[in-house]
C-alpha cells in the first residue's frame, strides 16, 4: 500500500466531534460529490475508489441526514481500472446541503468554503482532512522529493483552501491543471505539520522517520564526499612533489640543494605516503607544517625551473 493510501487508511479510522464530522463530510461533498439531475428526484453522489473513504462517507452522511442510502460500484472503463464507489442520497438533496452550509441554491456546490466552517479552528482541520481523503495525494518521503496536494475543481475552492492553510502557518501554493487546480506543500516540515493538523498521527511519526534517515544519510554523503576531495587533493600533491624531488635528482643532484631542502626531499623520497604532518615528524630539524610548506614550494620552484629551461611540459 502507498504511503497515501495508508495516510488516509488511518484518517479514516479518526472519531471527531460532531461539529467536525460534519465539517470534513461538508469537505467530502464539495470535493467529490456531485448532484445527479438525470435520475429523480435529484440525488446527491458522493464517488471515490478507495473502499475505506466510501464506508466513511456512508457513516458520515448516514449519521447527518438519518436516511437510507444507496451504495453502487461501478468498474472504471479507462485509465486505472480500479472500483468506484459512490453513496447515494435521494432524500431532501437540498435540505441536507444545507445543513452541510452549503447553500441550496448553488448551481456549483464545490466553490466556497462555508463561513461557519471557515471562522472555527477545529473545524478547519476537519475540512483539511475531508478535502485531503477526498481529493488529496501524497508522496512516500523516500521518494526523491517531498509533495503534498489537493485538487480543487473551482478556483474559488483553491484559494479558500489556500487561506485555510496560511491561517494554520502552512504556506501552500496554488497552481492550475489541465482540469482544476491544485493547492500543493513541497516542504517536509509543512508536510509534518499537515499531517498533525488532520490527525493522521501514524502517518507523521512514519514520515518524520524516514526524513530523519534520509537527511542523515544526505549529511554522511557529504561528509564522504569532502573527505574524499580532501583525500584526492592530498595524493595529488605528495605524487607531484615526488616528480619535483625526481626531476631534481636526476638533474640537479641533491648535493646542489640547501641542506633545509636536501633533508625534506631526501625523506619525502624514503615516505612517499606519509602525510605531511608525518613528513615534520621524520625530519632531523624541527620545522612545522607551514615551515615545511614553504620548503616544498620551493622544491616546486626549483622543478619548475628546471622544466622551463629544459622546455620540458609538465604531463597532467
Ligand atoms: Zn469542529
């Protein structure tokens, strides 16, 4: 099971006030309901694919309104062939979608956020979480990048959802789709903080999990990586004074050189591996690392000297 599908298993399993209940079943209708002039009288249809969220639906609906209601599975033809469920009422359509605050005579019930809604916090969290199991997706937090969102049919809906977000600090973002438009969360702490504000608490702590695995994971990579760098650089360097120290062998002979410098390259030649802290600690003179920078800079030097006369070019 996707880490969706389970986040909203587990919503569907929350027991909320009543006032709540019936805020999130108000969320439920606006974002998947439709009513059904073809048949009569006029019925409202509640769809979604997952099981869990129609048994919900029922549960909601059947405890607002008090009505017998139909429940139908009809097989999806295109795309995912997966079930749709869809709970049907055919009782006082109107009356009830009032009572969900949604206004009877709208010809759209999925625009506006109902006022009533809007002006209390818990339900504002119900209604997240109503719009969310409705019409919400989420990705793993091990995929590649952190993704939340909810899809809107009216752009009126979108940035009402967009508000009831800002007003819980969770700065989501608006963007249009080929049909609707989705209101998304990219960050993983956001995303955290959605997950508690709808109560999906097993779904959080698994997310938190995952994220703290991976950025650590992320951190030790970089850690690796710099040391790696570091690494390389170190090698690179202690090949090329070898060359230096060779070539001046070869053509200068080491009794030309002052004796500060025979001495370095005299023991560079005998510990070609050895860190440079290490290559202080073998010399005779005490000289620190800086000091013995300086000296290897003007082997460098040195070498290099020897190359422009000879019009010999470096190899690199
Ligand atoms: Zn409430």
């Amino acid at each position: 099971m996707s880490f969706a599908a389970q986040t909203k298993k587990e919503l569907t399993s929350i027991s909320d006030k009543p006032c709540c209940e019936r805020a999130e079943l108000t969320a439920l209708v606006q974002h998947c309901g439709r009513i059904n002039t073809d048949i009569e009288p006029v019925a409202l249809e509640l769809a979604t694919e997952h099981a869990a969220i129609a048994r919900r639906m029922y549960r909601l609906l059947k405890a607002e309104t008090g009505y017998n209601l139909e429940v139908l599975v009809q097989r999806k033809m295109r795309l995912k062939k997966n079930n749709v469920y869809i709970i049907r009422l055919r009782n006082n359509v109107f009356t009830i979608l009032e009572q969900l605050y949604i206004a009877r005579d709208s010809t759209d019930i999925s625009s506006c956020i109902p006022h009533d809604i809007l002006k209390s916090t818990c339900c504002k969290k119900a209604y997240l979480r109503g719009a969310f199991l409705a019409s919400g997706s989420l990705n793993d937090p091990d995929s590649h990048s952190y993704h939340l969102e909810i899809y809107c049919k009216s752009v009126v809906n979108a940035d009402e959802l967009l508000r009831v977000f800002t007003s819980f600090h969770l700065h989501a973002k608006k963007t249009q789709r080929k049909k609707g438009f989705i209101v998304y969360l990219k960050e993983g702490d956001k995303i955290v903080e959605f997950l508690g504000l709808v109560g999906a608490h097993q779904a959080l702590l698994h997310f938190e999990e995952v994220r703290i695995v991976k950025e650590m994971r992320n951190q030790v990579n970089r850690l690796v990586n710099c040391e790696t760098a570091n690494l390389n650089k170190t090698i690179l360097a202690a090949v090329r004074q070898l060359d230096n120290i060779r070539l001046i062998e070869k053509v200068l002979g080491f009794e030309q050189l002052p004796i500060k410098l025979r001495v370095v390259a005299e023991k560079r030649l005998q510990y070609p591996d050895i860190t440079l802290q290490e290559l202080c600690e073998v010399l005779p003179d005490k000289v620190s690392k800086s000091g013995l920078n300086h000296r290897l800079r003007k082997l460098d030097s040195i070498a290099q000297k020897i190359r422009a006369d000879r019009g010999i070019f470096e190899e690199s």
